[in-house]
C-alpha cells in the first residue's frame, strides 16, 4: 500500500449548540484552517470527500449546500458520504491509493439542534419492524449495558453542532507538508448485524475485526479517540481493540463525532504527543457500525 | 371478498426548528423594507443574490460591508409552466409559472420565482419583469429564496431583452 | 504504484416496476444482488466489502438505510459504505467500489444502488415535506428550455426521444414502462407536465436495484467487463454565469475518463452508451456535452436515427431512465447495462460486436457528474 499520512485537522470549537450559521458557513472555517496550517489552498486539493446527513436539516441534499466551501469551480473531483465523516477519511484514503492523487480533504458536518435527535435517530432502524416502535439511542444504551452489566446510563451525551476537516497526504508530499505526518498504519471499517437480537451485545464483533484489520495490536498505543457515548461502551470497545485506555465523547456532533475522533488520534502525533495513536468511528444502534484508524510517527 | 393488504400507511412526524443565518436574517430586514440586497465579492466583483455571505467561487467570506442594493426589476432568463403534483402538504393546485429572472445590479439569477399579470402561453425569455411587493414576508421565509415579502413578478411593459442578454443566465 | 486492473463479473437487477409490493425493501435489493452474484457465480460469503448507494433518504423516510439493510446484505463482520451524490449516486457508487479493487483494499466487492419509490413520495422529499415541490423535472425544465431556444432544435426532438428509448424498453425484460405503439404525435399529445416537458417526455417512478460485482484480475472470470476509466465531477450549484446546459463538470468528467481509456474521438471509438437521460432534450444536451456532437448538433444525431439501436452510436438501449427510474440505482443501470453489452450478455437489446461502452450518470443541479469505460478486453 502507499504511505499516506493525515498531515492536518481542524475541528470547530467543542460544544457548540444552537449555530445560527449554515452548514456551510460553519465549514469555510475548519476547511481555511486546516489548510493554512500547512500552507495549502483549494486548488490543492486532487480529491475531496465530504459526509453530512439529510434528516439533519429535515430537507434533502445538504451536500450540495456544503459543496460550496469546497470552491469547486472549475468543477472537482469529489464524492459525499451519507456517514460520519471518518468514513470521508477512508475513501479519501483509498482514493490516495491510487497514486495520481496526492493530497486530499475530508470534512463533514451535521447540526443537531434543530430536531429532536433521539426521535430523528428512531428512523434509522429497521422500518417495518424496529421504526415503529421507536426506539431511541438511549433505550438501545440502557440495553447494552445490561447486557454488559453495567448501570443503564440515565443519559446521553448532548447532540451538539460542529464541523470538521482532515488533510491526507501520500508519501513525500506528506513529509514536505508537515514535519511529523501521522501516518496511516492502518484503517477498517465493519458493520455488525442490524438486530440487537442476533448480536451478543456485550462484545462488538465488528470493532474486533476493524481494530485487528487496521493493526492496533501491532504495537503499543500511545492514546486512543473512541466513539464512546456511554462508559458501557468504551468497555465494550477497549476489550475489542485490547486497549487499557481510550477518550469517549464528551458531547455527540452527529456525523462529525467520529472524524473528531479520529482527527483528534491523527493530531497527536502530528504534534508530538504520540507516536502511536488509534482514532475509533461508530455507527447505528449499540455501536453497529465501527471504524478504527492506526496512526504512527 | 375484500383486496388483501399491501400497503400500510405509516406517517412518521419529526419537527424541525427553522433557524434563519444571520445573512438571512439581514436580507429578510431589507426585503421588508422593500430592498433587495445581494454580496458583491470584493475579489472578483460578482453580486450574489440572496447574499451567502460567501463567494463560493473564491471562498471569500462576504457581510454587511459587501451589501449593495440590486433593482426590483429584472430580465426572465428562463421558465417552467408548473402543474402541480399532488402529495401530502402540497398547497398548490392550479398551473402556475416559475421563471429564472436576473436582476439589475445582481450577476446571477434568483430561481423559481412566479409570475403572474399575463397568460401563461405569453411568458416568453428575455421577458422584463418587476416585483409586485406586498405578500406575506412571514411566508416562505426559510432562510433561503426572496421570502414572502414579494407576492410575485409581472410583466414591466418594457422591451424584451435580446437573447445575448439572458442566454448565458439560464440559471 | 500501479493500480489493480477491475473487472465486472456480475450483473444483476430487479424487475423494475412502479409498485414491487411482493418484496420488502431489503428483498428488493437481495432481488438483484443475488442475480449480480449468480452471474459471478459467487455466493454472499465470496463478497469482501459492500457499497451501497441511493437518492434522498427523505424519499423512503428511512436515515441511512444501510444500517438496516446491512443484514440483508449479508454484511455481518463486513465493511458497508453507502454513497449519496443524487441523481448521479448510482454511478458514483459504482465508481467508489471499483476504487476499493484498484486500490488493492478489498479484491470483491459487491456495488448495489436501489430506490423503493413506492415506499415513500420523492416529490415531498425533494420540497423537505413543504408545500410548492415542483419535482426535479420542474427545476430542469427551464435549462431544458435554454437549450431549445440556443439549438434550434424542432419541438419533435424531445418526443422523438421519448419514442426511441420506450421502444427500446420493449426489448428489455427488466424495464419498468412497456408502451406499445409510440408514436411522436402520441407523445406530443400528452398533457405538459413542467413545459416544455410532456407526461410522456419524462421519467416513471420506480421501485427497483441494480448490483454489480467487481474483482481484480485474479478474481476475474472469462467473458467480463474491464473498466478502462472512472471520473467524477461536482461543481457549485448555482453562480453567475453557470451553464446548466452544457456544464463543465460533465465536459471535464467525460474527458478525463475518456483519457484514461485512450478515447480520443468518443463518437466513432465508442460503441453504445448509456447517459442519464431522465427527461427526452436531455439526449441531445448531453450528447453534446460528451463529446459525442459538436455544440448545438445533438439534436440532430437524434433527428437522423444516429442514436437509435440500429444507428451509428446508439444510445440507451435498455431504455434508459425514461423506461426506468428507481433513482439511486438509475445511474448504476447505465454503468451495469454497458458492461453488459461489452459482455455479450444484453439479451433482445445487444448491440453486435459491442466493444467499448460508456456509462453516464448526473445530478443535482447538474452539477453531479459519473463515468465509466468498460471493454470487453484488459486494460
């Protein structure tokens, strides 16, 4: 596989909640900061991924509104996600693969104040069957931590607004970029079964395969980033990863709080805190969905 | 014997708060004052209207000290005859007219904008048209669009623009 | 370092219909993948990786569908990733898995768009639940105008279109409209419905999914595709002096994939095609951004029969998204149906001695743009 690094991140600030701003407003300032802090401008940029979710808004495309921070004129090479935005990151990664692409941005952003977020997530399940009983995020948490033996959490992490960008570079375009790339050592991405009733909720299969695919085993792990709403979860995750330690989240950005997650790993080796850091996504109900990213100095 | 069922109708209710950008908000002032404002990028001149409060070309952030005032009156560039499809919330029932219409001053059109004063077998491109102000401006105020502040466009009653004016303006 | 050749083993698609109320969303897309993958005579275990795509998820009302669909999918312990680009979505979805092979990360991947039109309303979608939705046909209809007015073109083009590609789908076991007995008068007869468009001018509402598998070389079996190109553009929506017409993003998207082929002139080197025509004067407009006509003569390769099956360079064979229109798989039939010509294997609809295809797929306001090049020979 060729070498390609996360050579910058820039997240908007923590907690934000009741952003006036659009979307895209609110990206035009992570995707100009993470580009000026490694000298860099748009056109730049060989692909770009980007990640938002429709039933955010409550109106369809809202990609194509956050099209317009990208400056894509003349037209880009360009794709969109309808996930977190660390799935932005691994087609970017992909896509860098490829080897007439050097660098490449990946971004998502999602408002979550505007609906009621455990309602809007109840329509993510199964519609015949699991939708109509509505079943919210935390009714699936207060299930998996029994099924952990843990207290029920009596709440989740708040839904907040934010916005955020990654850089990723090949080889020694990554190097000249920035003096500590945080290499990709690896990165995986696996579903579980969608029905909590065919899983064995206390383990996460899906994060054990990811995390073995990307290699977190390889070496020791400086920090780790998990997407972790509740204590239960970071448990269930640190036993499928064999990690001793990992950060959850304080507050729940939907769409961007994995590629915080993960951006957050990257950064610290760019910086120097580590030189070994695992970044965590996830997805769906009791952490259906999980994405794990390796990072090396 | 009665059909068996094949469809079961289930009606899923979510509620969205509206939040309107403080650049929509200050349009929508200016829109109720009776102006129609737009951005003009200070790095490649373009007036943009509704204002975005960026230039998405040069991905420059534009404000209040980039508004310039555009006319009431502009060029239809292009246009539909709409028939309505019927769905759960549609209001709309008759056919009506939606044209692309670029305005003095603006450099690119506003979409989707109805005309009405003239049958709509004469609606015809390069058509002038002026704003009949007067409607709602509580309506159709999503942050997007010219709100409900104009009820709609009509015929101005001056000559037709020549096609070099409005073809490179269909949208 | 070089990339991994991509080969399309499996095809598979749905009996697209306006109503598939025999299978639930999930047996809809199983419907095709599992065609997809006897046509790879493959099983659901062979598959590495999953891309998923499709339009809107306010059309179906469901949030990432992919979540629940997972199951169906046979995705348990797998990776899923699901593309949305709108209209352009089932293209750039085949574009996204084929990147997975040549990259090297994954060496089967099963790629799969759908859309279960019956399940939701696309019209109330598209206007966010508001009132006042005019449809994608109403936003197009006046670029579709602009055209008209700049070409010249006589007003029987369009249902001239509408004729060729319905007359298409009567060869085409899988099309959802089966209208026997077009005629342009007839076509020309129909209520408007976003003039200049007729009822008869534009697109069905589909239930339907199409799904391909993709491997490397060392997956490959004999009598497969060979993608020889994959682009993608997107260019901002709306600004000053943006021609929805004849956009960029569609005329550098078709000359990058036609470079990657070695495609120097499209018209004569390319053997059929399938473009996202989902409204009939998309035909000529696209033709012409393509490639395949100079600017302002696409109507005409229309009016002389070109673009028929029994023409120079026929276009959508299969009868296109004017014969069926199961939005997030739309763009992935062109893809699939080309490979499938390549292949030999289009049934009523071949053309003889296909060699090269090209796939097209757009969206949002024009703005989205997918290709591909397929062959019947390695690149």
């Amino acid at each position: 596989m060729r070498d390609v690094a996360v050579v910058s991140f820039a997240p908007s600030e923590p907690g934000l909640t009741g952003v006036e701003e659009t979307e895209t407003q609110l990206l035009f300032p992570v995707i100009n900061e993470a580009l000026a802090k490694i000298g860099i401008t748009r056109k730049d940029i060989g692909f770009t991924c980007s990640a938002s979710c429709d039933y955010l808004a409550g109106a369809p495309f809202a990609f194509v509104q956050t099209l317009e921070a990208t400056g894509a004129w003349p037209p880009i090479s360009e794709s969109h996600v309808e996930m977190d935005g660390a799935w932005a990151l691994y087609e970017a990664w992909v896509r860098l693969q490829h080897g007439d692409v050097d660098v490449a941005l990946a971004f998502s952003s999602g408002i979550c104040s505007r609906a009621d977020i455990r309602e809007v997530l109840s329509i993510q399940l199964d519609p015949y069957y699991l939708a109509p009983l509505w079943l919210d995020p935390l009714s699936f948490g207060r299930l998996q931590a029994e099924a952990v033996g843990q207290e029920p959490p009596t709440q989740a992490p708040a839904y907040t607004d934010a916005a955020a960008a990654v850089v990723l570079a090949a080889g020694d375009r990554a190097r000249e970029l920035v003096d500590r790339p945080a290499w990709i050592a690896g990165i995986d991405h696996r579903t579980d079964a969608h029905y909590p009733g065919v899983r064995d909720l206390s383990k996460s299969e899906s994060a054990r395969i990811a995390g073995q695919q990307a290699g977190v085993d390889k070496a020791p792990v400086d920090v780790a980033y998990l997407s972790a709403q509740y204590p239960h979860e970071g448990l269930i995750l640190m036993d499928a990863l064999g990690l001793t330690h990992g950060y959850g989240l304080a507050t729940n950005p939907l769409m961007v709080s994995g590629l915080i997650q993960v951006g957050t790993a990257a950064d610290a080796v760019i910086k120097g805190d580590a030189n070994r850091s695992v970044g965590h996504a996830s997805a769906g109900p009791c952490l259906q969905q999980n994405l794990v990213a390796v990072f090396e100095a | 014997m009665s059909e068996p069922v094949r469809f079961v109708s289930q009606k899923v209710d979510l509620d969205y708060k509206v939040v309107t950008s403080p650049v929509a908000r200050r349009f929508d002032e200016q829109m109720r004052a009776g102006r129609i404002t737009g951005h003009k990028c200070p790095e490649c001149g373009l007036v943009y209207v509704p204002p975005k409060g960026f230039c998405p070309i040069d991905c420059v952030i534009t404000d209040e000290s980039n508004e310039v005032e555009v006319r009431d009156a502009g060029t239809l560039t292009s246009f539909t005859v709409i028939t309505p499809i019927q769905y759960q919330g549609q209001e709309e029932k008759e056919e009506y007219v939606l044209a692309n219409i670029l305005l003095d001053g603006a450099s690119g059109t506003i979409g989707q904008q109805r005309v009405e004063g003239i049958p709509h077998s004469e609606v015809r491109m390069g058509m002038r048209v002026k704003a009949v102000w007067g409607g709602d401006p509580n309506e159709g105020s999503r942050g997007w669009g010219l709100t409900g502040a104009i009820k709609h466009w009509e015929p101005s009653g001056e000559p037709d623009e020549p096609k070099e004016k409005y073809q490179e303006h269909v949208l | 370092m070089s990339s991994e050749r991509v080969a399309v083993v499996g095809c598979g698609q749905t009996h697209h219909r306006k109503v598939r109320d025999d299978l639930s969303m999930a047996g809809l897309l199983r419907e095709a993948a599992e065609r997809a993958l006897a046509d790879a005579q493959m099983d659901w275990k062979d598959v590495d990786a999953v891309v998923i795509g499709k339009a809107p998820d306010p059309f179906e009302g469901i949030m990432m569908p992919e979540i629940y669909l997972a199951d169906a999918l046979g995705c348990a312990g797998k990776p899923i990733m699901r593309v949305h680009t709108a209209g352009s979505v089932g293209g750039s979805t085949a574009v996204v898995a084929t990147h997975l092979v040549s990259s090297g990360v994954r060496e089967r991947v099963l790629t799969i768009g759908f859309e279960k039109q019956s399940e939701g309303d696309t019209t109330w979608g598209l206007g966010g639940g508001r009132s006042g939705s005019v449809g994608a046909g109403g936003y197009f209809a006046p670029h579709m105008r602009a055209y008209i007015d700049r070409s010249g073109a006589p007003d029987y083009i369009g249902p001239a279109v509408a004729v060729k590609d319905r007359r298409n789908a009567l060869k085409n076991p899988y099309a959802h409209l089966k209208l026997e007995n077009l005629t342009i008068e007839t076509v020309m007869e129909s209520p408007y419905v976003w003039e200049p468009v007729r009822r008869l001018e534009s697109c069905p509402t589909s239930d339907g999914a199409a799904a391909m598998v993709l491997t490397n070389e060392k997956g490959a079996t004999e009598g497969a595709a060979w993608v020889h190109g994959t682009a993608i553009r997107s260019e901002l929506g709306q600004f000053p002096g943006r021609d929805p017409v004849n956009p960029r993003g569609g005329r550098d998207c078709a000359a990058d994939v036609y470079s990657q082929a070695g495609i120097t002139d499209p018209f004569n080197e390319v053997d059929v095609a399938e473009i996202y025509v989902p409204f009939s004067w998309y035909e000529p407009m696209w033709l012409e951004n393509l490639g395949f006509a100079a600017e302002g003569d696409g109507w005409k390769l229309v009016e002389k029969g070109v673009t028929d099956i029994t023409g120079e360079l026929p276009i959508n064979v299969s009868g296109g998204v004017l014969s069926s229109n199961p939005i997030g798989a739309s763009g992935m039939l062109r893809f699939l149906e080309v490979a499938l010509q390549v292949r030999g294997l289009a049934g009523e609809h071949q053309i003889d001695g296909a060699r090269t295809g090209v796939g097209h797929a757009y969206g949002g306001a024009s703005q989205f743009f997918a290709m591909w090049v397929v062959r019947n020979e390695k690149p």
